[in-house]
C-alpha cells in the first residue's frame, strides 16, 4: 500500500510518486528496507541541489560576458561613427568639396599624379645611369679597355633587367626599354670595333696568317691582352644565349678573337672560289672541302699551342654552364671556318641544283669532309649532346631541305644500274665463277645486283639522320630488291606457264626445247641460285653492324611513340615501316615489352619473299627432274622378261651389264645431276637428289618390282640395273658408292631385293647379296628356309626378316616380294 503523498504536489509529481513507492514497495518484506530506500534518496536531492546551484552560477556569468560584449561593441560603432565624420569633414577641408565623393575621386586623382612622379623620377634616374655608363664606358674604350667592358656589362645587366620587368608592367616604358637596348647595342659595336682594330694591329705585326710568324715575347703578350679583351666582351652574350636556349641543343659561337684572325683566310677562300678563278669547279666541290682541311692542318697547331691556355684560364673564371664554348681551342677554330663554308655551300647549291650528277657528288663530298672533320679532328663543339656532330650534310639535308631532291638523285642513278645490269645480254647466265665451288651458283646478274646494293649501303651509311637513312633503305635498296624478286618471280612463271599442256601446244617443238632437259633446269638454277644468294647476303647484313644499329633505333622509336601516334621516320608510319622491313616492327608496337622487345630484322619482309621463291623453285626442279625420270623409266617398266631371263649361275651382279632399256634413265640422271652438281650447292643438291632418287624407288618398286614375276636370273639383273643405276648417281654426284650414297637411299628396294635374290638350290645367296648381309648377320639363309619362316607367323616373319637384317619392309611387304619369286609359286 502506497503512503500518502502531500497535497502541496501537484498532480503529474504525485502520480510519479506513486508510481514509484508501488514499485519499490509491493510486499512488507520492503518496509525493512524503507530506511536506505529513504537515505538514497536524501542522497540523490542533496547531489540535485548542487547541479542546480552550480547552473546556476554558470548562468549569471554567461549572462555578464554576454552584456559586457553588447557594451564593448556598442562603444566601437560608435567610435567608427565619429571617426567616419572626422574623415568626411577632412575630405572636405581638404578637397574643398561639400561631396564626400566627390572628394575621394579628387584624392585619387592627386594619388595617381604622385605615382607617375614617382615611376618619371625612377626613369630619369634609371636612364641617367645607363647614359653615364654608355659615356663612361666610351671614354676608357682606348685607354682603360678593361674599365670599358666592365661599364657595358653593367649597361647590358640594366637592360636585361629592363625587358624582364616588362611583362610585369604591361608594357609601361617601350621607349625606355628600346632607347636602352640601342645604348647597349651602339656601345657594343663600338667596342667590338676598337678592340677588333687592336687584335688586327697586333696580327699584322706577326705577319698573321703567313708561314713565317714573327711571334715574339712582346707581341705574343700583345694578342694574349687583345683576345682576352674580346672573350670579356662576348661573355656576357654568352650567358645571355645560355639562358634563353636549352644548352645541350644549343651550336656553339664564333669567339670574337677567332673572328677577327679568321677574317683574312676568309677573304682568301674567296678570292680562290668565287668568280671566274680556275679553282672554282663546280665539277670539284672537292676543292674548296679541301682547302678548309688545309686551313685546319696549317694553323690548328697555332691555335692548339697558344689559344688554348687562354680558354683554360678563361673557362675556369666564369660559370660552369658557360664552360663548354670555350673547352677546346680546335674545336673554336673549326666552329670560325665553318660559317664561310656555309655561306659557299649556300651560294653553290642553286648553281648545280639542275643537274643531278653533281648534286650526288657534292653531297658524298660533303659526308666525307664531315666524316674527316669528325674522325680526325674529333669535332665536338657542344659536348652535352649525346650523339656527335651530325655535320654540314644534315644542315644542308635537312635544314635546308635538299634531302628529297638528292634522295630522287640517288634513286634515279641506282634504278638506271639496275636496268642497265638485267638488260645486259648475259646477266641472267650463271656465274660459276663469281662464288665459291661449293656454294649454289647464281646468276651475273643476282651478283651485281648486290654489289650495287653494297655501294648504295656505303654512300648513304656516313647519314647522321635516322630517318633518312631508313628512308634510303626503303625507297632505294628494298624498291630494288623488290624489283628483282618481281623478275625472277617472273621467269618462275613464264616457265611454268611454257611447260604446261597449252604452252606445248602453242610453242611446238622449237620452243620446247628451250624448257626442257638441261636448258629447262638451268632456267630453274638460275632461279633458284639467285634467290638463294640474295637471301643469305640480307641474313649476312642483318648481322652487320649498321644495319643491327638501324634495327635498334627503329625499335627505341616505336616504343617511344606506342602511344602517341606519331610516324616513327619522316613521313613514315609504324604500318608502313612494317609493311616494308618486317612485322615484328608492328608487332613491337602492339605488344612488345621494354624489356623484351620483338626479335626482328630490317630485311625480314624481303628476305621472306625470296625465301618462298627459293623454295618453290627447288620444289619445281624436283618435281621436273622427278617426272624426267620417270618418262625415262616408263620403257624399262614395261620389260617383262624377269621370269624368263638365264643367265649363268654363280654370276656376281655388279658384272652383269645393264638391261638396255634402262639407258634413257641413266642418261637422263646422269646429264641432270651432274649439271646440278655445278649449280647448286651441296645442300640443295642432296635434298633434290634425295627426293628424286626416293621418287624413283617408288616407281621401281610399283611398276617393276611388284608387276612381275621374276626368275633367279632376273632378280639378279633386277639387282645389277639398281646397282648401276645408283653408279650413275654417285658418279655424277662425286660420291663413291662405299661411302653411302645413293644405295642409303635405295634402302627399301634394296631390301627387296635381297629377299628377291635369295638361292632356291644351295641355301647361298649371290655375292652381292652375301657382302650385304653379312654384316648383319652370320646367318646364310635360302630362299625356301625363309619362305616358310615368313608365310608361318607374324612373329616369325619378323624373326626372320631381323635376322636378314631387313628393317624397312613390313611382314606384308616382305611376303609380296617373295611371292614375285617363279619357284614359290604363290
């Protein structure tokens, strides 16, 4: 039962008193516990009162700081308020203006003017100064030259300064920033002039540039002083020219001294080749290349004994970046020769730009000249790059754009050789003495060919352009290679199409004999040998350096543009390239890795075509030489006098003479191999010989073996004809019968044969046919000894045929050559 609860409570604190005694009270047993109940309580409302009062407490001091803040904001806007009036009233003094803003915009106006007073001062000072240098620096250009290079440096720095300040005042002061750049330029000249006049002084006093030099201690103090006051003066434009292009690109200057003392040798390499002088050929651009290499031989060794300690010492007071222009004093000779050259090799293109021969010459010329200066003279005048000076040929090539026309040159000249080696009346004979005895002989032609291709390898070679030489590659050597194959490919078929059944009917008699027999196989050989000859010399020059060297490079390019799309030589795509070289050119592009590239080669597109003409014409000369034979052998296969044929007993078969009827496959294997022999080489001519020899086992086997009957004297003439048969082929060949062979060959048929020659009488076998097998076995087996063997079982059939030492004939076949015997009767 719940306690009475206050009235004083209201009605929502009295439920929840309730509530809660009828949940802690519902038994008496809870009246023992109603003292801690009500200590727990006391406990929870003095703990109520402390929250409360310390709430309180935290309220009254939001309260103060919230009202404090209200005061101290309130006195700032008041204060902005007077101030804000005091300014006004200011502004008005000041402006004598009742408008506020009107008396801004005039404030502003009188702000500007001071500005512009300010920036008119700075540039009054700043061209004061640069006046003062200019006058300063012209009046010590004679007596203190030292002094005057130091004040234009100073000028030069001011007007650097200028014009970089420039973009960041849009612009403001053009006048100034011109007016300085013509002080720095006046003074400059002057002071070239001066102290260009002084070097010159001091040259003429050592008799520069004539053999004998009166180069004496106080005249070679007097040049050292004159070129290092030049040097002084061009540092500055050397650093100038460092900064605004990237150094490892960038091509070396003209040192000032070196200007000077080339100036005379330039006037004398006019004098020699301008005009109407004798010296000047345009025949003999070999002349002016050449007397620039005498300049060089002459007086490099003055400038490499007494220039360069001066470079030494100069390179190692300026910066580091600036080092390279004056690292080698031959080197700064060579870069001062070249502008004339230049300026020569400009004037006498044009002149010979008609004319296609001298335009070849000239430029091999020029590769040349750039090859000694790079070879002998190790030119290097910028050594940051990593490939070498590519020369003036690729300044003329490229720059200039001459490349196209000189490539079209030596297309021209190459395609004119090449008409000129096929049309020639014996270039499709073949030369047997133009490679080795044991190699397959190729036609004059197929020679010369490759020759031409040689020599086009070595005038395009000496290239410092990738791309063209790629593109000499594929415009020049590969269009001929091509054309070549397209000739031979040709001959291929008008031989096949003269050889078939309409080609015999429409050339009659007369023009068979042209494609048959050995006029036949020689159209073939020299087929066959040439492209087996231009096939291994581009294997041979895919190995060679150069062109390794090419591959390699092509390979870097493709990788480096998988992604970009860009041609990878000139105007040349990765697809063209490919189509034209080898697939593994696209095939690097698509999937090749960085660390695994393609394997490939330049010539593997070319070299493939040739190497299906190779092996279709070796295909056709053995089937020609196979079906040869076998209309040779259709008479002999029609003899049917085997069972019939007597003949003494006892008689060894190598000394019977061959059937008659056999001569027309003799001779016809006789003439053909031996012509082959001389024309191929030994390896071709042992696969073409092989397959023919086993096409001939075949058909003997077939029409002669299997067909008849035969008597003990006839096998034994059946053997002396397949033995005089392989005579004729090993001694065409060069090859006696006891090291192999033909007999090798003839295996199967010979095994036949050895079971046809087995002795019905006497359980001996003919001589022949005991030297054959007794090396094989100790046994000497008879014919019906082994007939029963052979017809009893599988099993002994193979017995049997193990101990005659026959491997390549089956129970079966074993069974039907014996079965040919008259006296097995079967």
């Amino acid at each position: 039962m719940a306690t009475p609860v206050p009235t004083t409570l209201s009605t929502h604190e009295r439920t929840r008193v309730e509530d809660y005694l009828n949940d802690k009270i519902q038994t008496s047993a809870d009246f023992e516990s109603l003292g801690s109940l009500l200590s727990d309580l006391r406990a929870q409302h003095e703990l109520q009162r402390k929250q409360l009062a310390e709430a309180q407490a935290a309220l009254q001091n939001a309260t103060k700081v919230s009202n404090d803040h209200i005061k101290a904001t309130r006195e700032r806007a008041d204060m902005f308020i007077e101030h804000q009036a005091d300014t006004n009233r200011r502004l008005k003094i000041l402006t004598a203006s009742d408008a506020s803003d009107e008396a801004v915009k005039r404030f502003e106006a009188d702000i500007r003017k001071l500005r512009r007073l300010e920036l008119s001062r700075g540039y009054v000072t700043l061209l004061k100064s640069a006046e003062e240098l200019s006058k300063e620096a012209l009046r010590n250009i004679r007596s203190e030259p030292q002094s005057a290079i130091e004040s234009y440096c100073r000028l030069r720095s001011i007007s650097k300064q200028l014009n970089e300040a420039q973009p960041a005042a849009e612009g403001a002061s053009p006048h100034l920033v011109d007016h300085v750049r013509q002080l720095v330029s006046n003074l400059r000249q002057q002071l070239k002039g001066e102290l260009t006049t002084r070097l010159q002084a001091t040259l003429e006093q050592i008799k520069w540039p004539s053999k004998d030099l009166d180069f004496s201690e106080s005249l070679k103090m007097q040049w050292t002083s004159s070129v290092e006051l030049l040097l002084d003066l061009q540092v500055p434009e050397l650093q100038s020219r460092e900064t605004s292009s990237r150094q490892w690109n960038a091509s070396p200057s003209v040192l000032f001294p070196l200007e000077v003392m080339v100036h005379p040798l330039e006037l004398r390499f006019k004098y020699h080749f301008s005009g109407d002088k004798p010296t000047n050929r345009p025949d003999k651009p070999e002349y002016f290349l050449a007397h620039i290499t005498d300049l060089l031989s002459n007086f490099g060794g003055f400038f490499a004994s007494f220039l360069q300690p001066i470079l030494d010492k100069r390179s190692q007071t300026i910066e580091p970046q600036l080092g390279w222009n004056l690292l080698n004093a031959s080197d700064a000779y060579i870069t001062a020769l070249l502008p004339m050259l230049r300026l020569k090799i400009a004037n006498y293109l044009p002149q010979i730009s008609t004319s296609p021969q001298l335009l070849s010459h000239f430029v091999h010329e020029l590769m040349n000249f750039d090859n000694d200066i790079r070879e002998t003279w190790n030119y290097m005048p910028n050594p940051y790059p990593q490939e070498d000076w590519r020369g003036l040929s690729w300044e003329v090539l490229s720059k200039d754009g001459w490349f196209d026309r000189w490539l079209q040159v030596e297309k021209d000249f190459a395609l004119a050789r090449y008409k000129e080696i096929v049309d020639t009346p014996d270039s499709g004979h073949i030369d047997y003495e133009g490679v080795e005895m044991s190699a397959t002989k190729p036609t004059r032609a197929a020679i010369l060919v490759n020759d031409l291709l040689e020599t086009i390898t070595e005038r395009y070679q000496p290239l410092s352009s990738f791309s063209h030489k790629l593109r000499f590659l594929i415009d020049i050597q590969i269009t001929i290679f091509d054309q070549f194959h397209e000739r031979l490919h040709s001959a291929l078929e008008a031989y096949l199409a003269m050889t078939s059944t309409i080609g015999r009917t429409v050339q009659g008699a007369d023009g068979q004999a042209s494609v048959e027999g050995i006029a036949g196989l020689e159209r073939l050989c020299r087929v066959f040998g040439s492209a087996e000859y231009l096939e291994k010399k581009m294997e041979d020059w895919s190995n060679e350096v150069f062109f390794v060297e090419l591959w390699s490079e092509l390979q870097e390019r493709v990788k480096q543009n998988r992604n970009g799309g860009k041609n990878v030589a000139g105007s040349m795509s990765v697809a063209d390239v490919a189509s034209r070289t080898s697939p593994a050119v696209r095939n690097g592009h698509d999937t090749g890795s960085q660390d695994n590239p393609p394997e490939g080669a330049l010539f593997d597109e070319t070299a493939s075509a040739y190497r299906r003409l190779r092996l279709r014409s070796e295909s056709i000369i053995t089937s020609t030489l196979t079906s040869n034979v076998r209309s040779a052998l259709k008479t002999y296969s029609r003899v049917s006098t085997w069972a019939t044929v007597s003949g003494a007993p006892g008689i060894a078969t190598d000394s019977l003479p061959p059937t008659a009827d056999l001569a027309p496959a003799m001779g016809t294997l006789s003439t053909t191999i031996s012509f082959l022999s001389r024309a191929l080489g030994p390896a071709p001519l042992r696969r073409i010989v092989r397959q023919v020899l086993l096409s001939t086992q075949s058909y003997l086997w077939s029409n002669v073996l299997l067909r008849n009957t035969f008597s003990s004297s006839g096998a034994s003439q059946l053997a002396s004809d397949v033995a005089h048969l392989c005579s004729v082929v090993d001694t065409a060949l060069g090859a006696p019968a006891q090291q192999g062979g033909s007999q090798s060959i003839f295996q199967k048929l010979n095994d036949g044969l050895l079971l046809l020659n087995l002795d019905a009488h006497t359980l001996q076998i003919d001589d022949r046919v005991k030297e054959s097998t007794e090396a094989r076995t100790d046994k000497i087996l008879g014919l019906w000894d082994v007939e029963k063997r052979l017809f009893k079982d599988n099993e002994s059939a193979r017995e049997v045929l193990t101990d005659l030492g026959v491997e390549t004939l089956s129970e079966a076949e074993a069974r039907s050559v014996l079965e040919k015997r008259v006296e097995t009767g079967r």
